[in-house]
C-alpha cells in the first residue's frame, strides 16, 4: 500500500463509559482534564463530553438507552477506548482511497443540517476493528457551522 495523505489530524479518542460523572470525575481529579458540555447524539442515544489532557482532545462516549451502539459496545467488550478520529478533509475521497486499497469503510453517517456537535457539522464514517487491528478508526470531515448553538 502506498502513503495515504487524506488524513488531516488525530482529533481525538473516545472512551466509552457507563456514568459519565463517575469518568469525569476521575479523569479531572485524577489527571487535571477540562471539560467542555455535554453533547447528546440523539439519533444514536448516546451523550458524550469532549475534555483536554495534556493539550490533547479526547471524549467520554455513554449511552441512554440499551440499543444504543455504544451500549452494545459496553455489553460486549466493557468500559474502554472505543475509537480514534481522524479528520479528513473531504471524506469522499477519504472513503474512495480506502476502498480502493481494499478497506471496507462502514456506518457512513450524514447528519441533517441542523444537526450540529460543538460547533460544527460532521460527516462520518468508520473503518471495522475487525478491519483495523482491533481500532474502530473514526472518520470525520468536520465544516464550521453557521449558527454554532443549532439543535443537535
């Protein structure tokens, strides 16, 4: 496989969790983190909560309804790193490369305009574990949004 160069940044990492509070408190007393609000991902029944360590950005991920992916993800496998995002500038082309270097990409997600998560739209998808040495790699293209407080 030739060098890929659809890749912008690392965004972040995700940790899924089942008390939010429980894992903010600990990742602040712990380790100085600072967090941003709460985010919910109504379509997928998850809440999530962006902080900073060390200059890095990272997210706690946790579910409130049991058929929610990330619930599933917390029956099946625990508490843990869920995925890793990367941003990519134009996730077609992303999604085109990896396919054409026999990647499957799964879960594509494009949601409405109104839908927006700190500030922004985002357009997704996600490379298997299965497909990724046992990382769920998270790809997003990220476009400011206009009205950063849109309902999400």
């Amino acid at each position: 496989m030739t060098p890929t160069s659809f890749v912008k940044a690392i965004d972040r990492v995700a940790i899924a969790v089942r008390d939010l509070d429980r894992a903010r408190s600990f990742f602040e007393d712990a380790f100085g983190a600072r967090f941003d609000p709460v985010e919910d991902v109504k379509v997928m029944q998850f809440r999530y909560q962006p902080f900073t360590l060390g200059g890095f950005q990272m997210e706690l991920l946790c579910p409130y309804e049991e058929s929610s992916v990330i619930a599933k993800f917390l029956e099946g496998r625990g508490e843990g790193v869920h995925h890793v995002t990367f941003v990519v500038e134009d996730l077609d082309a992303a999604i085109a490369e990896l396919e054409a270097k026999g990647v499957p990409v799964v879960a594509r997600m494009r949601y409405p305009e109104n839908v927006t998560f700190e500030g922004f739209h985002w357009d997704e998808a996600f490379v298997h574990p299965k497909d990724a040495f046992g990382v769920l790699v998270h790809l997003a293209q990220k476009t400011k949004a206009e009205k950063p407080n849109d309902v999400s």
